[in-house]
C-alpha cells in the first residue's frame, strides 16, 4: 500500500512542477509582450503560482517521509 502511495505522491509532485512550469513560460511571455508588473493578469498567475509551489513541497515532504518508512 506504501508503494501505492509513493507512486500518487510521485504524480502528484509532476503535475504540480508541471503546472508551475507552464505558469512561468505564461508569465515569461507576458513580461515580454510588455505587461507592467502590477497587472492583474500577474498577479493571478503568481497567486496560481504560490498556490501549487506550496503544494509541491508539501507533497515533496511526505514523499520523503513515507519513502524513508519503505525501505
């Protein structure tokens, strides 16, 4: 059943660094097209941004805690 979770927690880890990826090439993209950085389309894009970053190191953190109780 442990391993069954690692492999989730493993998903779960690439698609949040997935997500975050495409939100930095959107963001990227829109600071080369010239939009200030007060813009509201940025500040959705960090928000969205923090959002998944905080839900990559949390699921980064019990991956490691549940792989060290595995072996």
């Amino acid at each position: 059943m442990k391993k069954i979770k690692l492999w989730m927690l493993a998903a779960k880890i690439e698609w949040h660094w997935w997500f975050i990826l495409l939100v930095r090439q959107k963001g990227n993209s829109l600071l080369g097209k010239g939009v200030p950085m007060t813009s509201q389309k940025l500040y959705y894009l960090n928000r969205n941004l923090s959002t998944h970053s905080t839900k990559a190191i949390k699921a980064q953190s019990a991956y490691s805690l549940l792989a060290k109780s595995v072996r």
